[in-house]
C-alpha cells in the first residue's frame, strides 16, 4: 500500500508524468507491483535528463547535475560542491513518462466510462476522456487533471464549468489539493469530484482495480434518473450525431407513438414523454398539440382546424418536453414567418 499511495502523489508531483529512470527506481524499485505498472502504462521517451534528484539527504534538496564523461561514465554532481560525485547508469538518465492511453482506457474501463478522449483548447493540462452514460439521453462528461496547486486546480474547475451548464464529473489523483473553495465550485453546477487513490487498488500485475462500481462513484448523478419501471417520464436513446431532422414521430394511437431514428428505434405512450396531466392522468394539451402536428403533416397554419391563440401559448412547453425526452438543446419547433405559421 506505501508504493501504491506513493504512485498517485508521484504522479501529481510531476506536472508531465514523466521522470528519469532512476527517479523511478528510487521511489517504486522496492514495491513488487512497479514491475507490472511500468509494462502496462510506462514509455521510454526520446529525451534524456539534465538533472536528477539528489540522493543525498543534506537538507538543501537541490537537484544533481548530470554530467558524462564518457559513453559509459555517467556523473550526478553536486551544484553546490557540498557533496561527493555519484555515478548514473545508462538507463538512469533515461525519461520515462505515463502512457496515456493505456492509463486512461483503464480508467475508463473501471469506472464504466464511455471513452471519447480528447484535451481541451485553452485548458492545458486537462484531459477529457469521455461520458459516464447511466441510461439512455443521461451523458455526464469526465475529465483528468494532475494538477499540483490547489490554485490551479480550482481555476480549471471555473473554466471546465463555463464550457456549459450539465454537471460533470472531475477525476484528480489524491485530495491534497481539492480545497473547499474548489469543492463548493463543483457542488454549485452539481458537479463531483472523484479521487483515483480512493477508487482503484493496482494488482500485483500492475492493473488498476476499481474499488466500487461505476453507480457508486458516480452516485450523485443517479439521483434524478427515473427507474425504467417505474410509470414516470423515460428518455430517448438519441444517438451522437442525430437533431430533430433525423427523428421521425408517428401516432400509432391517441396515447403512443412510434419514433425512430437512423440508429435507434421505439414506442413510448404520452407518460413515457412526461405529457401527463397531474390532476386526471389525462394527456396534456401539449401532448393533443403533438397529434395536431402529426395530423397537419407537421405544420400547423392559420386556415388548419388545430389553429388557435392556444397553439402559440403551448408550443414552448410542447418544445420543452421534447428537447427533454430527447435530450436535445435545439428547439424541436419553428416558426415559419413568412407563411405566418
């Protein structure tokens, strides 16, 4: 557990997640599991360091200069001329850093993520790796950050939040550096915050296990999903990609419809699309001005017999409740002006 604690604090102390060789020695070469870790997420880069730290335990805390002498003579020096000359291997000079990919896909696959990844323009430092999607029409972006500041940290959770309005969900290493300012950030937009040294174990292999399911971690934004049984409004499987011109709506009778798209198909009843009057368990007047579409071929002018001073007083909540079934932002319903529709 020492080398598995140490790993997340080492990953933050190093703002690129890269270190030379001999500094990953000296923090992980007694922990069995570091074999493992490094096949699985580390990569040798193209780079070589200028400098290490010093082994030597004065107080000062400077880093050693490196210096070669020859091929295979390898010297980390004392800038202050305080202490002895030691000598580096090959290797140890050598930078190794964090394969992205294969940690991110990990953290993916434990978490139930589904991977979309990406970094984010104007937010160094950032990774955006996908969407947690409880059920269908329900996508909570997830982003990685190793910041090592907490001023840092909680500026990136201000410019995560005006990228929109939706709750997300922001993993970081360990919580040294999540204070309450930065917590009551991502609770205003109701947003979470989730720790990998509090949600994965690594195995003996070097793997990373999750220590809960994905509806544990993610427990907070489970809260407002209806059950699928459960009577009350259920939302569309509207895939990536699809807005209202790939969506076809049609009654199969006064109380359900058939809707499908390219990708995705199915029949839901007026409860289903949240249009229930409250009073009675009657339809809506929004849900009759649905069928008064489906009736006019999808307009509705001024000479057709569903034309009142009601359709402009319904429409917005008609839009409403569509934009929420299908869990699109673009209003479903236009105005035609110069048909005066």
């Amino acid at each position: 557990m020492v080398g598995e604690t140490r790993l997340w604090q080492f990953l933050e102390e190093h703002p690129k997640q890269n270190a030379p060789w001999c500094e990953w020695q000296e923090a992980f070469g007694g922990w069995d599991s570091f074999s493992g870790f490094e096949t699985k997420f580390l990569q040798l880069t193209n780079q070589r360091a200028s400098s290490v730290n010093c082994r030597t335990d004065c107080g000062l805390g400077c880093p050693r200069k490196i210096v070669e002498l020859a091929a295979d003579d390898i010297a980390a020096v004392c800038p202050e001329q305080e202490e002895k000359t030691y000598s580096l291997n090959k290797r140890d000079v050598l930078v190794y850093t964090l394969n992205r990919s294969s940690f991110h896909k990990s953290i993916c696959a434990g978490l139930g993520i589904t991977r979309n990844e990406n970094s984010l323009d104007g937010i160094p430092g950032v990774f955006r790796l996908g969407d947690y999607t409880p059920t269908a029409g329900f996508n909570f972006s997830v982003y990685l950050t190793f910041k090592s500041d907490p001023d840092e940290l909680l500026e990136i959770v201000r410019n995560i939040s005006l990228l929109g309005s939706d709750p997300y969900a922001l993993i970081i290493p360990t919580h040294k550096q999540l204070t309450p300012r930065t917590e009551d950030l991502l609770s205003r937009s109701g947003s979470i915050c989730i720790v990998l040294s509090e949600e994965f174990s690594i195995q003996a292999n070097g793997s990373l296990k999750a220590l809960r399911s994905a509806a544990d971690a993610f427990a907070s934004f489970q809260a407002d999903i209806p059950e699928p049984d459960s009577g009350g409004m259920v939302y569309f499987d509207t895939p990536a990609g699809i807005n209202w011109n790939g969506i076809t709506i049609k009654f199969i009778d006064g109380y359900t419809v058939s809707i499908r798209t390219t990708k995705s198909h199915g029949q839901y009843n007026y409860t289903q699309m949240g249009m229930p009057n409250t009073r009675n368990g009657n339809p809506t007047i929004p849900w009759e001005l649905r069928r008064a579409f489906a009736d006019s071929r999808g307009q509705i002018d001024w000479q057709s017999q569903h034309a009142s001073s009601k359709v402009k007083d319904q429409k917005p909540r008609l839009s409403k409740k569509l934009r929420e079934f299908f869990r699109l932002k673009d209003d479903p319903i236009e105005y035609l002006k110069e048909d005066n529709t």
